[in-house]
C-alpha cells in the first residue's frame, strides 16, 4: 500500500482569486504581518501498487488527468510505502 | 521571519462533494486501486512575529477566522522560523 501526498496551486504566471480574497480580509482585519501568502490544494490518496515506481506513476497520471488543471496549475507529490495495518 | 504551512480539510462526519466526484472520475476512468483520497486546502504563509508562540497564536487565529470554516472544516499547521535571505 502507497499513500501519495499531492499539492495543487496555481502557476506563479496566474493570478490566484483566492489568495487576493485573503490578503484583502488580513489587510481588513489589520494583520499587516502577513508578508506572503499561497493557497492551493491538498490530496491525499491510499493506492496498491505493484511498486514505488507504478504507484508514482499513477499518481502522476491521476494528478495530469483530474487533480490539476495543467493550464493554469502546477503539482508536486510524494509517493511513500506505509504498512497494510497502518492504512 | 516564520513560515506557516496549514492544511484545512472537512470533519470526518461531513461528506466532502469533491472527493465523491473525484471518486467516481476515477472509477469512470477504471482506475480502481485507490483505496482512499481524502481532499483538502493547503496554505503557506510567511509572517513576521516577535517569537515563534506569537506566530503561532497568530496563525492560529488567522486560521479560525479566515483560512476554515470551522462548522464544517478542522485545520493543523506547522509554523517554522526561515532566515530573513530564504524568506
């Protein structure tokens, strides 16, 4: 059993909406000490995989074809072993 | 300088639509080893703060009133001081 970590934001090209809606409220609610601020996605997904290699393949392919939109976002993941009874 | 890394996520006892419809994408396309996914929001702030506890309190703050909607949502983080050049 695999368990896969993946982390989808916005490209730094690409406006982020989100991230503008934040620094707007922090400014309102008079933090001023927020000096940088990302927002993105998070997954995380339990796979069986025959190995390290296909299941960070699969992962890869997952996040290329639903997790990301490749146009605007960009994916980092890590892919790790954990035990039958831990998952 | 303090780096916050926070992820916010639904409770346990909310059904989350994006990981349903993540679900049933990944069956549709019949990827059929992933066993659990779980969807979330990831954020990084970088905040100045007189000590670590201070920053701590103040992410947590920015957290609760900002970052999760803390009916639906639970939320941890890990804050971490960077030098001023990595920053």
């Amino acid at each position: 059993m695999y368990q896969a970590k993946v982390y989808v934001n916005y490209k730094d090209s690409v406006l982020d909406p989100k991230a503008e809606a934040i620094k707007t409220a922090l400014t309102r609610a008079s933090i001023n000490n927020v000096q940088d601020l990302m927002v993105g996605k998070y997954f995380e997904l339990r796979l069986t995989a025959d190995s390290q290699l296909a299941a960070e393949q699969q992962v890869d392919a997952i996040c290329d074809q639903l997790l990301a939109n490749i146009n605007m976002e960009q994916y980092r993941y890590t892919v790790s072993a954990i035990d039958e009874v831990q998952a």
